[in-house]
C-alpha cells in the first residue's frame, strides 16, 4: 500500500485534533479491523504493551534454542539430527524476526538483549524445564510448538502491521515443527518398549507445563481486557487452552499414550474435554525464577553474549574502517 | 582403485563432513550473534546433509547392509578416517571460523575436482551440489577472518593465535596416503601438489587482506585417515553415537 492511502493518515493532518481525537480515532480505527503500521500514532500503552508482548514472545523463541539445543549432538540418527538442527535454527529466525517487529515500536534489539541476560525480562516458563531424554523433541515440537501456534494464529490477525505479519511466517514454521514433533512421537510410540516407555515418560513431564502456557485461568490474568480491545489479544487463556485440550486428546489416544490427568474427561454436552486443576503454584514458582532450569538458561544466554563481545566489537570496528575507506574514496573521487 | 579402497575413499570425504558438523552443531544457541547461530547451522546442516549422501552411497557400494546410520553411529573412533583438523574443538568464535576457513579452501578445490571427476559419477552429482554449498561457506569464514584480524586489537591477536595453533592441522589435507593416493591415480582426487598450491595461494591471499601471518612451520599433525585421532574424537563419538549404542534394536 501506498505511505498516503493508508487510513492513518487523516487523524495525523487533521486541523483540530487533540490527544482526545487521537486517542478516538485510533480505538475507531482498531475496532474497524485495521492495521496500525510503525509510522502511524499509537497511544504509549499500546507501544509498551506491545515491546513488552513482542520481546517475551523474542526471547522465548531464543531461549527455546537452549532445552532443544540439548539434544542436536545426540540426535538418534542423521535424519533426526538435520531435522532438530533445522527447526532449532528456525527458531533463531523468529527470534530475529520478532525483535526486528519490536525495533519497529523503537526498541532496540542490544537493549533487549541486555535485559534477558541480566533476567529482567520474561520468556515463555516452559523452557525451564530439562531435556531429560530424547522423547522430550518430540513432545517439545508437539505440545509446545503446538500451543505456541494456538496462541499465535490468532495473532497474524493482530492489530499491529510488523507484528501480524511476523506471525504468519512464525506460524507456518511452528506449524512444520509441530508435526515433526507428533512424528518422533508417533515413531516412539511404535517402537521398543524403551522408546514407548519414553516417550510416555515425557508426555507426563510435559504435560501440564504445556497447559500452563496459555497463562493464568481467565479470573486472574491481568492486561487481559485492553489487550482484546486492541486486538493484540484475540482470545482468553482459557479459550485457547480448551482449544489445544480439545485438538491434542485425540493425537494422544493415536499414539496410544495418556494424559497424567485422572480428572480429564469428555463432556458430551458442551462437546469438549474437562480437565483436572491446573497447579498454578508451580506455574507461578517457575516465573518467579525457581524453575528447575531459569538459572541454567540464563547463565547459558549470558554467556553465549559475553563470549560473543569481542567477535561483535570486531565486526563492527571493522565495518567502520570500511566505511571510513568508502567515504575517503568516494572524497577522492569527487 | 581396489573396492576396498573405494569405500575407504568414500568415508574419508563422509567423514569430514560429518564430524565438522557435529562440531559446529554445537554452536547452535550459544554464538555471538543470532545472525551466527543461524550461520552456523546452516553449515553445519550442509555438512550432515553431505555426509548423508556419501555414507549412502558408500553404504550401497559395500553391499553389506549398513546404511548411513549404521555407518555413523556404530564405526569406532578406529574406524573414522575424517581429518584430525574437523574433529578439534571448538574453542571460541576465532577458533572455529580459522578450522572452518582452512578445511573450506580444501573443501572447495576438493569439490570442485568432484564435481568434474568420471571416475565415480555418484559422488560427480554429490560434489555438484555440495560446491554450491562450499561456496557460501568459504565466503563466510574468509569474511570472518578478514574482520577478526583487521578487526580490533584484541580480535587480531585471538584469530593470529587461532591461526598459529591450528596451522599444524592443515597438512594432512594434503598428506600422502595409501588410498588417497590410489584415488588420485584413477583421478577420483585432484593432482596433491597442484591442490596445496591453489590451497597456499588462496588462504595466503585471504591471510594477507585480513592483515594475519601465515605460519612457516611444515610440522604436521596426521593420522586421521588411518583411524589415529586426537583424543577429542572418542569423547565426541560417545556423545553422538550414545543412543542407538544403548538401543541397538530401535528405529527412531
Ligand atoms: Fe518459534
Ligand atoms: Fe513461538
Ligand atoms: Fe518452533
């Protein structure tokens, strides 16, 4: 589109504005289903909330490389190994994405970096846990990559432009990651009883954290109502966790495992699944840092940037001697 | 070339390929920028899918049943024949882009003569597609050189020291050898000499812009093709090799 058609425009060059019209047109503008581009006048909550969204939803996507990465050495055969290395690596291009996304609401992507590895900011608490054994690449890219996309889809109809359409290129991978999971899972489930026992073994460790990812029971989650209003929101927590319950129970019976969740039952009524009680403490100790691996994964970010300074100092003192070079040159020329 | 050696021949050129990326898979979340980590692994993803082909087809010229897994994971570090120069360390950035240049710049003329080759037309169609592979991968570790040792002060001396260190490892890629040297008499293999010297002209001229000093020393390290490896490659095979070892009935 054109910089002069897009809708924005008027409630900028408008005679007699003020932040009140501002504030109006843009709310107008939102609930008419259309996108905000970076240029366009945003009100500041709406840029904080979304550097804030945006940036957790980047440093998971890094920090996910961490519990996968684990296993990319040890990949059981040169296939699995090509595949794990390649999703891993998908990974680190959202990553790259989604803080190009965040940089186009004026964040910057070295400062929020900074943040991660000094453990002010938040990433998804799933990738706290360990890697314990094979099995947990399969259940990582289909429970986890598979509620990653239950939370984004919505998102590539979000009413931020970068970040919609950021989403769509994310989610179409996701979604490749999500059934090569189902298939070390379903290659688990048919083998020796070792890998059966495997990979059951890891449904159960995986199983609630990846309920908990849809965040907090509807009740007691925060920001929920302006963030829907916004459409940076789509859905609530707990529509989007019945969602996943109700597409994952059938893969589950496919493979032949179970769910750890005595409670888990199909409602004919409502036509969805009931689940147990969510233990929300663990939930709610694994943000404030105690999960079994925060420390490890911060530590481990930490240090990949750490390491990595004197590569990144040289990199651009030498991009800048070429530019010194190009300029002289072209002084020269002239 | 007896078939014996062919399938030897065969390995060596797998094994290059797959123990260095092993090695550089290692990176993958932990380089210095994002931008790497993607770099990385897409060398390191190029790596494996070559090995892939070539122990394949090495697998199919034994006629004994093993395919390419059965090659990878269950040789002994006495059965590898990579070059000692992939299986070291990775060390820090410098480290790794200096072992990644030199074997890139003997990757690059070795595949080249591949691709052209008559002698096995199944590895001529292999080397094609890896030479545009090789390519990028040269490109990326001559530029990282280049901005490492005309860089800063202190990357100047780490990648000189990388270089330095790892210098010792680069003869073997043109040693004489039993097999190698059969390979090159059916012109499977590029002529020795004339490929050290295009190899000491191209890293010498990278060497020169990136402001470093090519080592003197003709000491050398060998004996990877024969199965005698550094200490490092046990370690790294035990890693690797770990779970069809403790589950030898699986398919995964
Ligand atoms: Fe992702
Ligand atoms: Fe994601
Ligand atoms: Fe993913």
């Amino acid at each position: 589109m054109d910089e002069n058609e897009r809708g924005m425009e008027p409630y900028l060059c408008g005679e007699s504005f003020h932040a009140m019209d501002l504030n109006q047109r843009f709310e107008d503008y939102i609930a008419a289903d259309q996108k905000i581009e970076a240029k366009d006048w945003m009100p500041d909550e709406y840029r904080k909330t979304l550097i804030r969204q945006i940036s957790q939803h980047a440093h998971s996507e890094i920090i996910g490389m961490l519990p996968e990465g684990n296993w990319i050495t040890r990949a059981p055969s040169l296939k699995r190994k090509a595949i794990l290395l390649a999703k891993v690596q998908d990974e680190a291009g959202h990553g790259l994405y989604l803080y190009s996304a965040a940089e186009t609401l004026g964040a910057n992507r070295d400062d929020l970096m900074d943040a991660l590895i000094d453990g002010r900011a938040k990433y998804s608490s799933i990738f706290n846990y360990p890697t314990l054994s094979w099995a947990d690449m399969g259940a990582i890219g289909w429970l986890v990559d598979g509620a990653a996309i239950m939370n984004q889809v919505p998102l590539c109809k979000c009413s931020y432009g970068p970040y919609a359409r950021a989403m769509v290129r994310v989610c179409k991978e996701e979604s490749f990651h999500q059934r090569q999971g189902f298939q070390i899972m379903l290659n688990l489930s048919e083998g020796t009883d070792e890998q059966r026992a495997m990979a059951q073994d890891s449904l159960n460790r995986w199983w609630w954290p990846s309920l908990m990812m849809f965040g907090p029971n509807d009740e007691s989650s925060t920001h929920n109502e302006q963030s829907m209003r916004w459409k940076i929101k789509r859905f609530s927590n707990d529509e989007l966790r019945q969602r996943f319950v109700d597409m994952t129970i059938p893969q589950v019976e496919l493979l032949g495992l179970t769910v750890p969740d005595q409670d888990l039952k199909w409602n004919e009524s409502t036509g969805h699944y009931e689940m147990g009680p969510i233990e929300w403490q663990e939930f709610f100790d694994v943000i404030a840092g105690n999960g079994p691996c925060n420390k490890e994964r911060i530590a481990a970010r930490k240090k990949a940037h750490r390491d990595g300074d004197w590569v990144r100092e040289a990199a651009s003192a030498y991009a800048q001697k070429m530019n010194a070079k190009a300029t002289s040159n072209q002084t020269h020329a002239a | 070339m007896t078939k014996a050696q062919h399938i030897d021949w065969l390995l060596s050129l797998a094994d290059d390929a797959l123990i260095l990326g092993q090695r550089l898979s290692e990176w993958c979340g932990h380089a210095p920028a994002l931008e790497e980590d993607i770099a990385l692994s897409n060398i390191a993803l190029d790596l494996i899918g070559q090995s892939r082909a070539l122990l394949s087809h090495a697998g199919r010229l034994e006629g004994a049943g093993r395919d390419e897994d059965r090659l990878a994971f269950f040789r002994s570090d006495r059965e590898y024949r990579n070059l000692l120069l992939v299986e070291l360390p990775n060390g820090h950035f410098g480290d790794t882009i200096a072992r990644q240049f030199f074997y890139d710049q003997f990757a690059l003329i070795r595949y080249t003569h591949l691709a052209q080759q008559t002698f096995d037309s199944e590895v001529a169609a292999i080397a094609t597609k890896a030479l545009k592979e090789v390519r990028y991968h040269a490109a990326h570790s001559a530029e990282w050189m280049i901005r490492l040792g005309d860089g800063t002060e202190l990357s100047k001396a780490r990648i000189q020291e990388s270089v330095d260190r790892l210098w010792p490892f680069t003869g073997e890629c043109f040693q004489e050898h039993t097999i190698l040297d059969a390979a090159i008499a059916s012109g499977a293999m590029p002529d020795r000499s004339r490929a050290q010297n295009t190899w000491n002209e191209s890293v010498g001229a990278v060497l020169n812009q990136a402001t470093l000093t090519k080592p003197e020393g003709s000491w050398k390290q060998s004996g990877g093709r024969d199965g005698l490896h550094t200490e490092h490659l046990s370690y790294m095979l035990a890693e690797m090799q770990v779970l069809p070892r403790l589950h030898p009935e699986a398919k995964w």
